[in-house]
C-alpha cells in the first residue's frame, strides 16, 4: 500500500500537469508561467555555473501550496546571497500570488517612524546635529558635552562639509556620506528609500544590473557609516571634532 508521504509526492507531480478549466484559469496558468520563463532565464544567464550543476527539474515544485518552483527558489536564493537582498527566500513559498517585481526592501533605518531612544548611539547624535534631535539642553547627559556652538543646517553650505570632509582623515571623512545616510539623500535606491513609499522594479537585466550595482554602493556606504560609528562612540573628543567640522562648513 503507498504510504501517505508516496500519495502526497504523487498528487503534488500530477498538480504541475493540471490543465486550465476556464478562461480566467487559463490567463492566470499563462502568466505564471510567462514569471517562471523569466526567471529562470535570469537564473541561466546570471548563474550559469549553478545552473549547469543542478539536478532539479524546471518546472518542479517540492512544496505543495508554493506558486514558485524548486529552480526558482534556487535562482531567488542566489540573488539574495550574491546580488543585492531580496529579503527571505522562504517568504516566496507562503504568497498567494506571484510577486511579479522584484521587491525592494529599505536597508536604511527610517527614523521617521521610530522613536529616538531607539536608534543608536550615533543616529540619535548626527539626527540631533541636524536639529531633529535632542535639545541642547540634553547634550551634557546623553553624548557628554554641550558644544559652544552648534550651526543650523540652513546654515551649512553641504558643498563645503563635503570638502572639507574630503581633506580630513578616516574616519572622520565619512561624516558628509553618513549625515546623507541620516538623511536618506545618498542617491542610492537601497539607502533612500522607506517603507511609506515602496517602489518596486520589474524582472528584467536592465533592473536586476542596476539593482546590483546600487546594492555595491549601498555596501560602501554603510562600511563607512559602522567604521564611524565605532570611532565616534570611541571618545567625547571625536563627537566635538565632528561638531567643529560641521561649523567649519557655515555658508
């Protein structure tokens, strides 16, 4: 007798078969497999290596209920490890539908929505140099000093932050590249975009090569921001170093 485990195997191989029934069926079938083509092209062309190597089958499906197949969740997971995040792969087997786009997930904190305790040390010290923090009042018990002067940015020319931040050493230098970080004005999609605002691009190479290389930026961005942290929590000295700066950059 075919064990449980046997049937389920066989149901779900004799589902990948199953003909559309109605027009409506047929359109939804078409377009699915129309996301699977693309796909799995992408996985041939930017992973041929992988592609050669594997043994799975096209169009088969290990999971029941998944809209995506085994291949497809091979390619995904190659993306979100090589290319640029996609968030979790294992997301993919639990939609109802297809997601037609590729998704773009904020890599940046949106500090728009959080509270100000909850962001580091460092978010918390550049939102307030940038005025959308603390008061200076709470400068003495949460970053350990009150500067002298504090410059409003409609005040700094961030053309001459951005050059004198050039002419210092690391990681000092980073300061501009982080505060734009702060900012969500880096010009890299990954890095400026939020939640409120979800963009979306579709699943072609024009999309997946700017996405790769947005994802490249995005890296070095925040390679300097964790080194800048690091330094800038370091000592109280470095905090008024970066407040000196920032005044050095008045219009």
């Amino acid at each position: 007798m075919p064990t449980n485990s046997l049937l389920s195997a066989s149901y779900r191989d004799l589902t990948a078969f199953k003909l559309p029934l109605t027009i409506q069926e047929g359109l939804s079938y078409l377009s699915d497999l129309n996301q699977k083509t693309i796909l799995l092209a992408h996985y041939q062309h930017y992973f041929p290596n992988e592609w050669a190597s594997s043994s799975v089958d096209c169009l088969y499906c290990s999971q029941a209920d998944s809209l995506y197949s085994d291949r497809e969740i091979e390619f995904l997971t190659l993306v979100n490890d090589q290319l640029f995040p996609i968030g979790e792969v294992d997301n993919f087997l639990d939609w109802d539908e297809r997601m037609c786009d590729i998704p773009l997930y904020p890599q940046n904190t949106d500090w728009y929505d959080i509270e100000l305790e909850e962001l580091t040390a460092t978010e918390q010290f550049l939102i307030s140099v940038l005025g959308c923090g603390y008061d200076l009042l709470d400068w003495q018990e949460v970053f350990g000093f009150i500067p002298r002067k504090l410059l409003a940015p409609e005040q700094i020319s961030w053309q001459k932050l951005d050059q004198l931040c050039q002419s210092k050493e690391a990681p000092l230098s980073y300061l501009y590249d982080a505060l734009c970080l702060i900012d969500h004005s880096t010009g890299c999609i990954w890095l400026d975009i939020v939640y409120d605002n979800y963009e979306s691009l579709v699943w072609d190479r024009e999309s997946i090569d700017y996405l790769t290389e947005q994802w490249t930026i995005a890296q070095g961005y925040l390679t300097k921001m964790a080194k800048f942290d690091d330094w800038l929590q370091a000592s109280i000295n470095n905090r008024k170093r970066v407040i000196a700066l920032w005044n050095n950059a008045r219009k």
